[in-house]
C-alpha cells in the first residue's frame, strides 16, 4: 500500500473571509493585488497630463476598493492559517505594520498539519 496524501480543504473564493489558504496562494493573490494597486497610483500620477473621463475614474476607485477588500481577505484567511488572530488584519491598514503582518503570513508554514 502506498501512502495517501490527504490536501487539506481550503476555501479559494477570494470574495470571502472564511477559510483558510496556503503561503503559494497568498503569495499569489497579494502579488496580483500589489500589481494592480501600483497601477491605480500610476494611474493618479499621469491622470495630471491627460484629462481622463470622471466615469472611468469612479471604475477605477471602484476596483481599487474592490482590491482592498481581497487583500484584506487573503490576509484573515493566511492568519487563520498560521493560528493568528484574523484581528490583526487591522495592523495592517497602519502602514509599518502592514509589513510586521504580512511578512509571517508569506513565510510561515501552516500549522494544520
């Protein structure tokens, strides 16, 4: 008999804050929302040389909060993980402390096993 190898269950709907998800898919999804927050601030910054449309700019704020959200998800839920209070996705709207949050949640390994 060959050994099994059991995956755990965990919730990869990015909408939600329930569940749990591994250090690769945090990796993932925060390397996404990080690309798409430097956009949005590039965005600002040549918004001052051309004159964009304010629908498109109420879009883009739109998806920037939609953003925020999903990070802070990926964050609770890489917490959970690691058996941290998911209260501390609140250190990480401060912004040195952001990097004393997330720093543990890419690094440390789940502690489910």
């Amino acid at each position: 008999m060959g050994a099994e190898i059991y995956k755990l269950k965990l919730n990869n709907n990015i909408f939600s804050a329930k569940g749990r998800i591994n250090e690769t898919n945090y990796f993932i999804i925060m390397l996404i929302t990080t690309i798409m927050a430097i956009s949005y601030l590039a965005f600002v910054f040549f918004k001052k040389f051309q004159n964009f449309n304010i629908a498109f700019e109420t879009i883009m704020l739109f998806v920037m909060l939609v953003n925020l959200y999903v990070q802070v998800c990926a964050i609770i839920k890489r917490l959970r993980d690691i058996k941290y209070s998911p209260w501390l996705v609140l250190l990480s709207f401060v912004p040195i402390l952001f990097l004393v949050v997330c720093i543990p949640c890419l690094f440390a390994k789940s502690k489910w096993d």
